[in-house]
C-alpha cells in the first residue's frame, strides 16, 4: 500500500483503482473519511471567498464613486457568476447560506477598508444588501443606499 503521509498523489491513485476494482477491504478508510470532508470543507471556502470578493468591490462601488471603472464592473460580474456556479454545483450549501453572507461580509469590511483606506465605521456593520440584489447582474450600489 502507498502511504498517505509521503505519496498524497500516489495513495490518492491506489485508492480509486481500490474502489474501481470493488476491493474496499484494501481501502484506506480512516484518510478517505479526512479527505472526503476536506473536500465539502473546501467548497464552503470556495463559496465564501467568491461572497467576499464580490461584497469588497461592492462596498468599493457604493463608497468610493470616484475611482469606479470597468475593472471593479468585470470583477463583480465574474465574482456573480462564480458565487452562482459554485453555489449550483453544491446546492445543499443553500441552508447554510446566512451564515456564509455573515462571515463575508465581515471579511469584506476588513478588506475593502483596507483597499480604500476609509474607516471600518463608515460601512454598515450587517450587509445592506439581499440576496438578490447581491446577484443581480443589473445591480450597482450608489453612494447613500
């Protein structure tokens, strides 16, 4: 058996020709549990991360009208159809989805003011948006929504 710990790629392998060939008795139950949930944790990250970026250059859109540009337009139109790709293709994420908006948009205040160097106080502490505006590709904040 290839070792988990000092060949990932190699285990990862022999694990799948295991499960192909029917023979679960050879199978390396205790790592394939860790790495089954590894995975289910990665794709909340994912969703998180796409959430977070899109919320930053939404709050940037909202508080800094100025320096708005086609850029911060093609983010948040890629960060929309990410968040909705990877929020279609783990649909049993969508319980779970007040709770990601809260944890984004907490990042995404730290962050955009970060890039803009205002104050943490001068976004809205709770999201000031829904969902579906959050996702409507026609949906741009102005300055004292």
């Amino acid at each position: 058996m290839i070792n988990y710990d000092t060949d990932f790629y190699g285990w990862t392998q022999e694990q799948a020709a295991f499960l192909k060939a029917g023979k679960l008795t050879e199978l390396d139950i205790e790592n394939l549990i860790e790495e089954v949930e590894t995975m289910g944790r990665s794709e909340k990250r994912e969703l998180n991360s796409r959430l977070t970026v899109l919320l930053i250059h939404l709050l940037k859109w909202q508080y800094q009208p100025i320096r708005r540009g086609r850029s911060w337009q093609l983010t948040i139109k890629g960060q929309r159809i990410n968040f909705s790709e990877t929020l279609e293709e783990n649909p049993s994420l969508k319980p779970q989805l007040n709770t990601i908006l809260k944890k984004a948009y907490a990042k995404s205040i730290i962050k955009a003011s970060q890039e803009t160097a205002l104050d943490e106080q001068v976004f809205p502490s709770t999201c000031p948006w829904t969902y579906a505006q959050i996702l409507d590709d026609n949906f741009y904040p102005d300055a004292g929504e």
